[in-house]
C-alpha cells in the first residue's frame, strides 16, 4: 500500500505526531511511505502545488498527522486541504486515516472535522488514533499504534469506512435593517469578523441589525484584513514571556482591541466545516496567551451565515469554546431561515449578560477541558511560567485530593456501610443524610425572606 503522510505540524521533520507514523513505517515495511510536509511548507505550496498533486494522485491512502491545535487541526494543515480543494485534484475512492497527538482537549472535534474534510474530498476515511503527546514512549502506545494500523488494513481489505453524511446547502436569508437606539450604554462589545467571504452581504447585514439593537457602543473587528505574518508555529517561545515570535503585532491589537471588550460577538461565514481558515489562524495565534482564560466572565455571542443545522461539530465547537473560556454562551444566530428574532434575542441576552454580570457554572464541556489543562500546567509550570501564575492567582489548581477532610469522611462511611448489621439498620435514610445539609441551607434562605 502507497502511504502519503500529510504532515499537518509547523515543526515539521521535528513533530512529535509525526514520530508515531516513522514508527509505523518501521513495523510495515509491506508499506511503502512518503511524506509531505504541508503545515511547514505552506508557503511554498501556495506558489507551486504540482509536486504535491502528483503525490496525492499516487497515494492508495492519505494519513493525516497532526497536533490538535485549539479544537481542530493547525491552520496551516487547513490552508493545505482548501489548496487540495482549489486544485481539483481528484481523490475519489482512496483511503484516508489520520494520527493525532495532544492533551485530548477537544481531539474529538479535531478528529470530526478531518473526517468531514475528507468527505467533502470523497476520500474513504477508516478512522483515526488520538494519541498523547508522550504515548509513544511507552510500550503501551507503541501497541496502540501499531494496533491502529493493523486495524488500517484490515478496513482497507474489507473496504470499512465511517460513513458521515454530506452537508446539503439550503436558502440563506438576509437580516433586516432596523433603526439603532438613541441611546447606548458605555459598555463596548466587539463583533470580530471575517468578511472575505461575506461575497453577498448576508453577514454584514446580520452584524448591522445586532449594532442597531445593541445597548452598548459595538465595533467590528475584520480580521480578514490583519496583516498576519503566518500561523502558530508551537514554538513556545511564549510560553515564559508570553510574546509571540511573530513581530506583526497581533499580540498587541488582541490585547488592546479585542480583550478590552466588555463582550465579544463572532461573525462568519461557514466554511470547511468551521468558523473559515481565517478565524482558524485568528485562534491559533492567541496561543500567545498560552492556557489562560483571560477573558471569563464576558459574554459571548455568535453570527453565523450558512447551513449551522447541519454541523453538529461546529456547534459543539462553538459551545464548547464558550465553556472552556468561562464565558456566559449568549447565544447563536443564524440565518438558515429569517434571522431578525435571533440577532434581536442575542442583542437582548448579551444586554442583559453585561447589565447582570450574569454567569453560570461551567458544564461538562468546560469542567472537563480546563482539568484538562490545569493539570498540564501544573505538569509543565518551569516552562509555562505565565500560565502557571494565572492559575494559581485565579485558584485553578483544585486537585480532589486536597479535600482532606471529605476523603476521610467517605473512608468513614464506606468503613460503616460494609457492615451488614449497619446497612440495615440505615435502610432508607443513607439519602436523608446526604440532604440534611441542603434543607438547612433552605431553611436559612426561608427565614431571611
């Protein structure tokens, strides 16, 4: 089988998720392997795509390798897929799998828009392996990966795929204008857009009607038009400092434009399954405050122009973000069918977000991600010398087991509850214990009114 490696990492030949796949290589010499390296070519394959092309022509099987990159794939490896698209280069009826490696933060939206990616290519797609970062070191990752491609063939032989269905575009509908209040509130709330692709106006016009109905001074950040330099190149040279390598200046318009904002909407047009490569640069680039949330607490709001129906990833996306981020989700607007209740109500919500400093504890989407994270910083705190401050300052580092005091409780209760003779005689009133603290709590409550 001809095996062409995307590489989707910046670092290139030095790329950790490349390393399971050279590993691979090792094991299956039946394989014969190549490599492009597409995050860290990019430039150059913008200019002359032809050697890449007769490359993918030759493949039985692409395997895309990357680090999972804020949610998705790097944008780089983006650019590389739109250039595949752009290039009509015909790939029907090969075989594609993929590697990642990360922290599993949000590898399952990564690895579903890769798969959406290759439908859109009709490429048949087998699966993936997420790895983490340091898996292959061990024995057990070393199985894990060579299990995967085994597996790989198996799919190849037997022609199993993971079917997902293709998105269907419908009607798009304009927003209405509406005249803006005479009067506004000091609080300023940023909509950061992408335009480029707003060829019919379908955005602008959602973005005009929630500035009319907003109570608070909004502007419109393009980042279509930022002059970007390139995209994250997982350097880490920020991770100390917390300045970028890039000398563009991105780091100090985000700061001073965007992280001031009292709110923060985000206007797109779907494509490629996403907010648009733009937007994917946009956040990949905000790695330049490493982990850290430094804007929970303010609201959130979405515009979006397309068929959100159907992109199921995308919503999780979205919402997930919000969590992740501590931010209050507002809510979404779309423009699938006639849009002007939806920008009206997130105008609303995020009025009354920022009147009432209205927050709400975080879900499973945002509890889960930020372990996720805190227990990496806390891992790599002589590195991430930034993000180990903030966490520590914000209270971050809430390890279970510092709850001294519950844990020898429940070592208490469990010592009780494996006596027969006990268990019982406390028949029926294990539930009436554990809520005796809750109705003290309402009785307080009750004699305060």
């Amino acid at each position: 089988m001809k095996v062409l490696i995307i590489n989707g990492s910046p670092a290139g030949e030095n790329s950790i998720t490349l390393q399971t796949a050279l590993f691979i290589e090792k094991h299956f010499s039946q394989d014969s392997f190549d490599v492009i390296h597409a995050a860290q070519k990019i430039r150059s394959y913008q200019k002359d795509f032809s050697g890449c092309a007769e490359k993918l022509k030759e493949a039985d099987l692409l395997l895309f390798c990357y680090p999972v990159y804020t949610f998705l794939a790097p944008a780089q490896l983006h650019q590389f897929i739109s250039l595949i698209k752009e290039n009509n280069i015909d790939l029907s009826g090969r075989y594609a799998a993929q590697i990642t490696t990360s922290k599993h933060f949000y590898d399952v939206t990564a690895h579903t828009w890769l798969q959406q990616m290759c439908t859109d290519m009709q490429l048949r797609f087998i699966g993936g392996l997420s790895a983490d970062m340091e898996d292959l070191l061990a024995e057990k990752g070393q199985q894990d990966a060579l299990s995967f491609w085994n597996y790989v063939h198996f799919a190849a032989e037997k022609g199993i795929v993971k079917e997902i269905t293709a998105v269907q575009k419908k009607e798009l509908y304009a927003a209405s204008p509406c005249a803006p209040l005479t009067q506004k509130s000091l609080r300023r709330v940023v909509i950061v857009a992408d335009l480029a692709d707003d060829t019919d106006g379908l955005l602008l016009s959602m973005i005009r009607r929630l500035q009319n109905r907003m109570n608070a001074n909004t502007e419109v950040a393009d980042i279509s038009t930022f002059p970007f330099q390139g995209g994250c190149l997982g350097c880490f040279r920020c991770a100390a400092s917390g300045k970028c390598f890039y000398t563009d200046g991105f780091a100090d318009w985000l700061r001073s434009t965007i992280q001031t904002a009292d709110a923060v909407v985000y206007a797109y047009t779907i494509k490629d399954h996403s907010m648009g490569m733009q937007f994917k640069l946009f956040d990949d680039r905000q790695f330049c405050n490493g982990h850290r949330t430094v804007m929970m607490g303010k609201p959130v709001g979405y515009l979006v122009s397309g068929n959100l129906s159907q992109e199921e990833n995308l919503k999780v996306l979205m919402h997930a973000r919000a969590q992740v981020g501590g931010n209050y989700p507002a809510g979404i607007a779309c423009n699938e069918t006639q849009p002007d209740k939806a920008i009206d109500d997130l105008a609303d919500v995020l009025d009354y977000a920022l009147k009432e400093n209205l927050q709400q504890p975080a879900d499973f989407y945002g509890v889960g991600g930020m372990k996720i994270f805190r227990d990496l910083i806390y891992q790599m705190q002589g590195m991430m010398r930034e993000d180990h401050r903030f966490y520590k300052r914000h209270g971050f580092y809430d390890f279970p087991q510092k709850h001294k005091g519950r844990i020898m409780a429940m070592y208490l209760v469990g010592a009780m509850m494996s006596s027969q003779k006990l268990q019982n005689k406390a028949a029926g009133k294990m539930t009436e214990g554990m809520i005796m603290p809750y109705k003290m709590i309402i009785d307080k409550a009750g004699k305060k009114r």
